[in-house]
C-alpha cells in the first residue's frame, strides 16, 4: 500500500469513508450530505471513471472558519446535491496531510497571492489544480462570489471550456513545481569567511527591523501572528551584533503578546493570532506548536535577561498545555477549537457582572488590572488583558481570583480538543521543555519531556528509524514527513543538551540513516516533504518559513549538529550539499528563508562547540547548562566518542568558536568572560 492507498471502503456510504478516518476533522465531515472521499487513489480513479473534477477541501479541526463553511454549504442539502453531481468531494485534514496542504497552498498563492484555511481547490481528476480560493460563503456576499455560482460555473467551464481549464491546471501544476521543488543548487564554495556567512542572517534581521511595530510590537500592522521563530532569530543575532537593536524589539513584541488579549490569563496559553494591531482580539484557536514556540522564545528571553516575569508565563503555558492537551495513553493533542456553543471564544471572555457573581469583594482586583469594563471590547464582554506598566505577576491574590475565573468559566461548555497525536508538534514541545528546564534549572520540565519522548519513539517510530507522523487512539498513520523526523531530531538533541545523555544521540544516529535513504535529495541537497517514493504530483522541498521555521532549515541545523557529534563523514557531506542548495534561495528573500540563513551562518564557521566533563566544578556545569547558546554544540556530561572529546580533561570546560578552541578552563569566571 503506498501513502495514498486507504484501506477498501463501501462506496455507498458517505459516513463509511470518513468515519473511520484517524483525523477527528475528517470523522467531524463523515455525517454531511455531501459525499466525501479522503484523499485517495480510489478517489482519484473515480473522477476518472466519470470524467469529473475534484473538489478538494482541506481545513482543520480548530478552524472557525471551516466550521463556519461546514454550517453554511457542506451541510446544506441543495449545496450537497450540487457538489456530488458535477465532482468527486475529496477532505483533506492539512495538519494529518501537510504534503496535500503544501502542494495545494501552492497553488493558492500561485493563483490567488494569499493563503488561509479553508482552502477550496478545483483539479482535474490527476489532481492538477485549475482553481482555488479559501472560504466562500454560500450566496455572494460583497465582493466575494458564492460558493453556489462558483459549482455552477466550474461545471459549465469542464463542460464547455474543458481546454481552458486544463491549460491553467498545466501552468499553475508547473508553477507549484518551480516554487515547490526548484533546484536551487549553487557553486559557492562550501566554506566562506564568517563576516560573510552572516550577511544573509543581517539583511534578515534589518528587513524585519524594518517591519517592526514600535508602538505596539510585532511586525506589521494587524492581523498579527506571534512568529517566535522571528524573535529567536533577532536574539540569536543580538550576540553577534548587538547595534542592531534586536533584544529591544524582542522585549517590547514579548511585551504585548503576553499582556494582551491573545494570551489566555485565566488558563494560559496563547491563542493563534491577534485581528488587530494592538494583540488584544485573537482569533481563539489554540495550537501546541505555537504553546512551544512561545515557550522556546521565552526561555531565549529569560536566558539572556533574567526577567522573572518571563518565567511567570512560562509556567502558565506549561499549565494549560499540561491539563488540557496532555493524553492519558501518552502524547500532546494537537489544538483546542476556537469555538464553542456555536460561537467563537465564548468559553474565554466575560461580562463584568459575571466577574463581580464569581469573586465577589475581590472583583475589582481583576476588573481594575485585566481591562474591564461595562461595555467590553469584543461584543458586549470583555477579553482580559493587562496594561504596560505593571509585573505580569501581580501575586497571590490576584493570582486566587485568575484561579476562581477559571474554575467559574469550566463550568461552560469547553472548546473541543483535537485529540490525534502529531509527532512534529509533540517534537516542538519536547524540545521547548527539554530546553526550559535546563534554562530554568526545572527538573519537572525535564522529566515530563523524557517521558513524552518515550511515548513518541515507542509508538511513533519504528526500529530501523522510521517516524510515522500522526496517530489517534492508538492508531498511527502510515507515512512520515521531513517535518517529523526535522523536529525529533532537534528533540533529541535538547534531551542530550539538558542530560549529558549519549542515547540521544545513538537514537537520533537511526533516525538520521533513515531521513538520508527515503528524504535526501542525493542529487541536488535538501531534504524532500515526503517519503522520494511519492505519487503526489510534487515532492515540496520546503525552505520558506511559516508559522513554524522550514523543515529544511530545522533539518540541516540538527543533521551539522549531529554530524560534527557523531564525526559521521555521510551527514556532513548531506549538509554540505543542503547548504549549497539552499544559499541562492536565502539570497532572493532573506525574511522568508532567515531559519535556513541561520543554517548557513553556522555551517560556514559559526556553530561553536562547548565541551565540559562531568568532573568540572558544579558552578562550570551550571553555567553551561544555563547560558544562552543558540550556535553552540553543547556537550556537558561523561565523555563519548569522537574527536570532541579526543584527548580531553573531563575536569575542564572546552570552548572552539568556529575552527578556533580557547584555552581549556575550570574556571567559572573565566568561563563566563570567554562565553562573553
């Protein structure tokens, strides 16, 4: 069975194809009149059989705007009646499918200039899309058409003007394919000076400086996405050219996230974007890969600040995700919906007088620091934020009366929780814990991240180093992304970078053999979407950053890490060639590609490598463990095999920069002026 076989299914039953699905999304469809496929070849040999185009719709289950297109055209009969006559209905979950998503959201962009969820995708029955748009309501409304004329005028075109459509799903296929999987290959040499590895890193860092909101954080103006992996790049500059400002707009950005409205007081946990420029409107949904995001930024932050309010949030996010999202049989659910009782964010905001019913005397305590007021500021209630000058951390009676919030509004009708298991996303928050606790000197944070990770490679991981990419009561899926063993990897090595471990490592050395059979591109570097045995009609090579860093870049920083560990001549080489790939797309746009420039910077002599024994003074370990690092090879424990550890004191610290090592020290102080 290849990745896009299903299991053999009735073709009578609508209900029978989804709802056996391991996409809770899916299964949510299964009872709607129209007559859904999952993304199959079966669904693909039907539309030829009857010579009909696809519809594909790709949404998630946390999407409210999917919900609000579900309630409005999938479930109205008419709507149904004309969908299954003139196309095959395929549903696709982005999060379960993010190698269906890429390809399509390609040719969104391509066609439309923007992207967004839900994406509406008409194809020709090989899946070669002729046209795509996001949500659209059921009649026109304003300037958009209606999801009705659009059916009625996609099945008169392949009636009548089949040629036309045909010739656009050639070109925008043949566009997905230049953005999607463009050889990129370069002859610059694969070793540079290290003022000129960073430049691509500095034209990142001022086109983003450029965009940055003085007034009230963030880049740009509204809607605003929290983009940490924005913030990581600026403070990982910041040690390499602190003029620039960075620190000063991850501080203020940092601010306001965590202060305004698209941050969940009661509960914690951050919401997925603010609606307007002021972060005080979010859009309610809350993804686990943004709760990790969030928390690696701050734990960045705190490390290079010490600001103890930081650590203060933290520990709300930790909260939330640890009650909420945690499984019971193991793993991190994926998101919680932003609607509930058929409205967005009902669960989260409040009235005054319902403040003043649930903490009686102590109202004002909220009502006076959280921006309360009789009229609200999201219809009629209010959604809780802080104003600028005061701590985050109020103390302990306001902290009471957050508590009593919070138990007054469980008492409400929850947002769902998508329960299936993503094993890129449980990776990210692996990571984030691994490194908080050794930051933050958390052994709770620590052991909860060993545990999660025992989960994941048990169950989402096979013995030669395959990853599978989702599961779902216990059922996982059947194919992997790069994305998957990208993150894992990076979780491996923040596991060896808090314990001193080696079985990080040897563990990570499997999955590693595995990514470089089934996802290298051995011809050209870089690492393909899918397994190479794909029958999608592109194999995306990601190396523009989203809501999340590419996979591309979180792969060559993890692989050059391990590689330089392992002293494997095979990964090296693989970065080597990823590299050269990779550098005439950060050259063309260094925002979009500034994770994959980091890469570069550090492949090019500015990955450091710190090497302390576990016979250095305690104070020696701490400081190591507990320094801001982010270009640094860290490996403080018993010595392992290799030339980092060839002919080494296990008493002292070692620190190389580049291709240079300092003198040897067991020295605290000395330590901290050299790391300086």
């Amino acid at each position: 069975m290849n990745e896009n076989d299903t299991p053999p299914h009735p073709e009578t039953s609508t209900d029978s194809r989804l709802s056996n699905s391991l996409s809770p999304y899916l299964r949510h469809h299964a009872t709607n009149p129209v007559n859904w496929w999952p993304y199959s070849d079966d669904a693909m040999q039907e539309a030829q059989a009857k010579d009909l185009p696809l519809l594909i719709s790709i949404g998630y289950s946390s999407c409210h705007w999917c919900h609000v297109m579900e309630k409005e055209s999938f479930e109205d009969r008419t709507v149904a009646d004309l969908i299954n006559a003139m196309c095959i209905p395929i549903k696709v979950d982005r999060e379960e499918r993010p190698d269906i998503d890429a390809i399509y959201m390609e040719a969104l962009l391509a066609m439309s200039g923007s992207g967004g969820w839900p994406m509406t995708i008409f194809a020709t029955p090989q899946g070669r899309p002729f046209f795509a748009a996001t949500y659209l309501p059921k009649e026109p409304r304003g300037s958009m058409p209606g999801f009705i004329q659009l059916l009625q005028a996609v099945r008169e075109a392949w009636q009548s003007r089949r040629s036309e459509l045909l010739e656009e799903a050639d070109r925008v296929t043949e566009a997905i394919m230049n953005r999607s999987n463009g050889t990129y290959a370069s002859n610059r040499p694969q070793v540079r000076a290290k003022i000129e590895a960073i430049e691509p890193v500095s034209r990142a860092v001022k086109e983003f400086s450029t965009a940055f909101d003085g007034n009230w954080g963030g880049f740009g103006r509204a809607p605003k996405f929290p983009q940490p992996h924005i913030l990581e790049l600026l403070m990982n500059f910041h040690l390499l050219d602190k003029d620039m400002g960075g620190l000063e707009i991850v501080a203020k950005t940092l601010d306001h996230i965590t202060r305004g409205g698209i941050f969940d007081h009661v509960g914690g946990g951050l919401f997925r974007y603010s609606t307007d420029r002021f972060w005080i409107v979010p859009h309610f949904e809350k993804m686990l890969y943004d709760q990790a995001g969030l928390v690696h930024a701050l734990t960045s932050y705190f490390a290079l600040s010490g600001d103890e309010d930081t650590a203060f949030v933290i520990d709300k996010v930790h909260s939330y995700v640890s009650e909420t999202l945690y499984l019971p049989g193991g793993g991190v659910a994926a998101s919680q919906d932003a609607d509930s009782q058929g409205e967005e964010g009902a669960y989260y905001i409040f009235r005054k007088e319902e403040i003043k019913e649930a903490l009686q005397d102590k109202a004002h305590l909220i009502i006076d620091h959280y921006g309360v007021t009789k009229s609200g500021n999201f219809e009629g209630r209010n959604i809780l934020h802080r104003g600028l000058d005061e701590p985050l951390n109020l103390g302990e009676d306001v902290n009471n009366c957050l508590k009593v919030l919070k138990e007054f509004r469980s008492k409400r009708e929850a947002p769902e929780v998508d329960d299936k298991i993503i094993t890129e996303w449980n990776a990210m928050w692996i990571s984030a814990l691994f490194y908080a606790g050794r930051i933050l000197k958390n052994q709770q944070y620590v052991h909860e991240a060993n545990v999660l990770l025992d989960f994941l490679l048990r169950d989402h991981t096979d013995p030669d180093g395959k990853v599978f990419h989702t599961s779902y009561h216990g059922v996982r899926s059947q194919f992997g992304f790069i994305n998957d063993y990208a993150w894992l990897l990076t979780a491996l090595l923040e596991g060896f970078y808090a314990t001193g471990e080696h079985s990080f490592i040897d563990k990570a050395k499997t999955v590693v053999g595995y990514v470089l059979e089934h996802h290298y591109d051995h011809q050209h570097g870089g690492f393909f979407l899918s397994d190479t045995t794909s029958t999608l009609i592109v194999n995306p090579k990601e190396i523009l950053d989203g809501a999340t860093p590419s996979a591309n870049a979180v792969m060559t920083r993890a692989l050059l890490r391990i590689g330089l560990i392992l002293d494997s001549r095979d990964i090296l080489d693989a970065v080597d060639k990823t590299v050269s790939w990779g550098a005439a797309a950060v050259s063309a746009s260094p925002s979009g590609t500034a994770s994959f420039s980091l890469a570069i910077y550090e492949h090019d002599g500015g990955l450091n490598e710190l090497v302390v024994g576990d016979q250095a003074p305690e104070e020696v370990v701490e400081l190591s463990r507990t320094r801001y690092l982010p270009n640094t090879i860290l490996c403080v424990g018993p010595f392992g095999d290799g030339p980092l550890y060839q002919d080494r004191d296990a008493r002292y610290a070692y620190l190389c920069e580049g291709y240079s090592c300092k003198t040897p020290t067991r020295d605290a102080t000395e330590l901290e002026r050299i790391l300086s």
